[in-house]
C-alpha cells in the first residue's frame, strides 16, 4: 500500500478581489520559511477561517511532517502562473518537485492549496498495455486491492497510481501466521517476484529496510523497487520488494518468467505485499496510471483472458 501525501485538501474557491502579486509573493515566501523551519503550527494560522473549518491544526502538520520526511528542504518556490482566484507555483525541494497551488482571500489569508507531483507537458498517455503480461509470481495469490472503481481499489483516488493491484498471499482468511508481528509470519514475505513479460529495467531502488509489521517508511515511499520498461514503452512498477533480493540492475534486460526479486515490506507499507502498477512514464511522481490486464489466468479456479484482477480475486498462472 503506498499513501500518497502529495495532495492535500483544497477549499473551494469563492470569487474574491484580484490580490496583488506582491501579496501571493509574501505569503508564498512566508509559507516556505515556516516549512523549512518546521513551525506547522505558523502554517496553520495563515489559513483563513474556512480553511481551518475543513482540516484541523493537527492533520495540518501531520500533512507537513509526512511531506518534509519524503521531500525536505524547499529550495525555492517559483511561480509559474496566476490568475485571478489563483496562484501557481514551482516548489523545488531536495528530494523532488511539486506544483503548488494557492488561493488567497481579501485578507491574503489562505483560504485553498494543493501540493501536487510535477508533470511536465507532452507526456505520453497509455490507457492499457498491448503488450501480454503474465502475473509476476508463480503461486495462487489474493487481490487485496484491485479494480478500475474506488470501492474495489482506493489507488483509483491517485492519479499516478490509478489501476494499481496490491496483492499477498491468504490462507484460512488470514494474510499471516502466529500473530503476525514478523515479516516471516506474513505467506507472501519472500516469494519470488518475476517478471511478467520481456522488458528492460529502467529503475532500481534498493538498500531500504523491511519495515516492521504495523510501521511506515514514507520518506521512501516505494520502498526497494524496479520499474520495467517493455518495446511498446509501457512501464510496470514493482514497489515494497524485500531488502536485498533484488536480482536485476539498471540497463538489463528480462525474460517473461524470470525471477527479478521477492516479496517484502519496505517503504510505505504496513505489511507484507507486492504494490504493482502500470504507468505511462518510468518515475513514480510524473505518471499516470493505466490499466494493467493479464492475457490468460486463473481466477478463482477459472479462466479468464485479457482480465483485469478485482479486490477479493484469487489470482494465479495458468502454467
């Protein structure tokens, strides 16, 4: 499971008079010298009353604290559009870019913002993939999220992360054995990951901890993961592998079928599982998710061709 923290609430916007340039770059400055100083609270009280009303002073730091762990210093704040209600602006932090959004009442209070990840205009658009995927794994597993609607899969909320399948292993209605506080408890924990179709890798990320079981990492969000890059430049997304099993290095290439790394439970993630996604571009922040079908599987003891998995889907190869 991987929470997106780069979108937080936005108010709805009322019309209000046109605030000078001068004040937006008052307050945008102000607000970047009280996140980088870590006083959320000061953030707080630059809100206007209906802005307090919709987030509390405490989800209101969490929000900053989540994304100072994941992102850090903001270097500089840049602005890049404006208009009447609102202004737009080029957050570059340490660890990433973001556009943010921000909306001022006639008091230069704030009264709406949106962080969000940074998309460069061009993009490639992917629906689907064409290319015929296998399951990257060789036993039955279980769909714990999945489906193109949000009651099926709370992915479908986040743009970068539409269509995506969390998947584990489930025996006797129970992800795990004992009483589930070791990474070794979890069935899924250190099976084999392996690749759904011939591709290149195009990322790796690797060297970060498993988590213990209950614990989060989102400064590292998808933990140890590989992203691979097939002939028709659709990318799949491995997330929350297991520290020190990946197999494969940037550059190579793979076959359908061969083991890449296992299952494990680093980065933003609660418990064992395998976070899988396909995406139009290979970085995480930048894409757009699309959907991800398998060409001929095992559902619930049944065949399905050209299938896309749902929440509550037992899933596994036909071969």
């Amino acid at each position: 499971m991987i929470k997106s923290i780069c979108i937080l609430f936005f108010v709805p916007m009322l019309a209000f008079s046109q605030s000078t340039l001068d004040n937006y770059k008052i307050v945008s400055q102000q607000f970047m010298d009280f996140y980088n100083n870590a006083t959320y609270d000061s953030i707080f009280y630059m809100y206007n009353d209906e802005m307090k009303k919709a987030i509390s002073q405490e989800q209101s730091a969490g929000f900053f604290k989540s994304i100072a762990l994941q992102f850090e210093e903001l270097k500089n704040i840049n602005i890049i559009d404006a208009n009447k209600n609102t202004h737009v602006y080029r957050a570059t932090f340490k660890n990433g870019v973001l556009d943010f959004v921000l909306s001022l009442d006639g008091e230069n209070l704030i009264r709406g913002f949106q962080l969000k990840p940074y998309k460069p205009d061009g993009l490639p658009k992917l629906e689907r993939n064409s290319t015929k995927m296998i399951l990257p794994f060789k036993e039955e597993w279980f769909v714990f999220w999945g489906g193109e609607t949000s009651e099926q899969n709370y992915h479908m909320n986040n743009e970068n992360q539409r269509y995506a399948y969390d998947m584990l292993m489930v025996k006797d209605s129970s992800s795990f054995k004992k009483e589930g506080k070791k990474n070794t408890d979890y069935f899924v924990f250190g099976k084999k990951i392996i690749a759904p179709c011939n591709a290149k890798v195009v990322k790796v990320i690797k060297g970060v901890k498993d988590n213990i079981p209950g614990e989060l990492n989102p400064k590292q969000l998808t933990g140890n993961t590989i992203v691979l890059e097939t002939k028709k430049k659709e990318y799949i997304l491995f997330a929350h592998l297991k520290q020190g099993s990946i197999k494969v290095k940037e550059g190579e290439f793979v076959k359908q079928g061969q083991t890449i790394a296992k299952c494990g439970n680093s980065g933003n993630s609660t418990e064992p599982h395998l976070h899988l996604q396909l995406q139009n571009v290979a970085d995480f922040f930048q894409a757009t998710g699309a959907k991800l079908y398998f060409d001929k599987i095992l559902v619930n003891d049944k065949i399905k061709t050209d299938y896309i998995p749902v929440k509550e889907d037992f899933v596994k190869n036909i071969k």
